[in-house]
C-alpha cells in the first residue's frame, strides 16, 4: 500500500528523499574513485578527501619511494584503507542539499595517474567514473523513489 502523505509534509518528504540520494552518490563516488586508483604505495589511494563547501587539501603521509610492487597490475589490492573516510567541514552520513560536496586528491602526481601514467588505470578513468555516477544517481533516484 503506497505511503499517504499530507500536503503540509511533501517538502520535508521529498527533501528526505533527496538527501538519501545525495548520501548514496557521494559515498559511491568516493569507493569507485579509491578502488580505480592505481597503487604503488597507498599514498594516492589514501589522499581522496571529501569536503563540504570546500575542496580541501589533504596528503596521506610522507613521500614513499615507489617500490613498484605493484606496478603492471591492472587490479590493485583491496586496501583496508578504503574504510578510512577523510574528510574536511564533512561528516558521512549528514549530506544536506544545498551543499556542495567536493571529492579531490591534492598529490602533485595526481593529475598525472588521471590521465594515465599508470599502467594500473586508463587515461580518463577519473571522467569515466564521473559519467557512471551520473547513471548511478538516475538508477538510486528511481529506486528510493519507489520505497515507501
């Protein structure tokens, strides 16, 4: 049975509706940019940063020399790593719209491996997930829109 909402509740339903929706994108955009990273020593994969009206700055650690371990795999290990959420004037799970929400890495070498100086990540990578947030946002949008 569909849900009965009064007139004087349709603003505050569907703002809880989008807020839903917002949290879904930002959170999923965040994991698919950390798991397409290409590793070597976790530092670029650790320096994604979420920031709330705001990009921030942020620099997962000292300067590693790269070991290459990992070079020439196109998949790079699961990270434990991609459970730590960096943030800066954010807090997940408190998404509100009107906000601006900006996923950034400041690395210097970070536009580099988006364009594909790594043999672990295409170039473009950082775009094409962008083009699959905006598929995944229509395919949440419609899915909490049918839940009651």
């Amino acid at each position: 049975m569909a849900r009965r909402i009064n007139l004087s509740q349709i603003g505050g339903y569907a703002e809880e509706k989008m807020e839903k929706l917002l949290r879904a994108v930002v959170f999923e955009t965040e994991t698919r940019l950390k798991l397409g990273s290409p590793v070597d020593t976790g530092r670029f994969r650790g320096s994604w940063v979420l920031g709330e009206n705001q990009a921030s700055a942020y620099d997962a650690g000292e300067y590693q020399p790269a070991t290459g371990k990992y070079r020439g795999q196109t998949q790079p290990p699961a990270s434990p790593a991609l459970e730590k959420r960096v943030s800066i004037g954010y807090q997940a799970g408190q998404e509100k719209i009107g906000n601006v929400y900006h996923i950034s890495n400041s690395l210097p070498y970070a536009e580099a491996l988006a364009n594909g100086h790594s043999t672990q990540a295409p170039a473009g990578w950082v775009d094409l997930i962008g083009r699959e947030m905006q598929a995944y946002a229509k395919q949440q949008a419609d899915r909490i829109g049918r839940e009651d």
